[in-house]
C-alpha cells in the first residue's frame, strides 16, 4: 500500500518550515544576501507546498487527520474554541478509528465555514475540511485471501515423474 501524498506533503512542509525558522535566524544574524535568498526560496517552496496540499485528496484516515491539523490552524480567532476538538478528531482518524459523530461534526463545521461564519480564515479552512472528509469518509477495502499453507504432502507430480 502506498503512502498518502498528503502525509508525504504534510512532512515535506514540516521540514521546509524547520529550514525557513533556521534560515531566518541566520539572515537576522548576518543580512547576508545569499542568507536572504534562501530565505525567499524557502518562501517559495512553503507556498507551492500549501498549494499542492490544498489541491490533493487524502487517501486514508491519517491523510485526512493531517488536514484537519491543517485546517484548525487556520480557523479564525472567534471559533479557537473549537481548535481542541479538531485535534482530537484528527487524532482519531491518526489511530483508525473513523467515527460517524466526527464526520457529522466535521461536515457541520465545514458548512457553517462555508457560510461565512468564520470570514477570510473560515474561507481558507472550509476547502481543507471539504478534502479531510472525502478522505476520511472513503471506504476502506481489507482484502483477505484464506489458502493452506503449501504442504510438500500434498504436492503432486506429473505423469510417472517421482522426486529423487
């Protein structure tokens, strides 16, 4: 199985974010071009981060929880109350454990987000919960295959062939 892209962006932006801190510090130290350049590339890179992320779909629950991490930090200084519970929903979905209130809750708040309720940052959150549910929701398919375990007693040979 492979890895959901969003956990994989999530990470790559965690990293960049950790070398835009560093970069910073260092420029602030120096004022060195070269120093501020970096710092812009950073920059850059951050932004196309957040743009692919808010472009790509979770394929799995921890996916899903990675964007609504992402989303909470994004919620407008009059909703922080619910801050809390957007994490322990993600944290949730980072366990496996899919719950039907979750969803229903999730999709009341991306609604009220969507409405306006929330201004320019609700705005900014309600496309990154719209892609936490359409991961989170997706059907999980467990395949299973029952077989006896090969047993060289049950082995037949071909014809008149014996084994030597």
């Amino acid at each position: 199985m492979d890895i959901d892209p969003v956990v994989l962006l999530a990470e790559e932006l965690r990293a960049t974010e950790t070398l835009l801190r560093q970069a910073v510090r260092l420029y602030e130290l120096d004022h060195l071009q070269a120093n501020g350049e970096k710092v812009n590339a950073l920059l850059t890179a951050i932004k196309s981060l957040y743009r692919d992320i808010a472009e790509t779909v979770p394929t799995s629950a921890l996916g899903a929880a990675e964007m609504i991490r992402m989303a909470a930090q994004r919620l407008p200084f009059a909703m922080a109350r619910y801050t809390t519970h957007f994490h322990e929903v993600a944290e949730r979905l980072s366990a496996g454990r899919r719950e039907h209130g979750d969803l229903v809750w999730l999709r009341a708040m991306r609604s009220s987000l969507k409405g306006g309720q929330g201004g320019e940052s609700g705005q900014k959150a309600a496309p990154l919960l719209s892609l936490a549910l359409a991961g989170a929701s997706r059907p999980v398919v467990v395949f299973r295959a029952v077989m006896p375990p090969p047993d060289d007693d049950h082995i037949k040979l071909r014809g008149g062939d014996r084994a030597r």
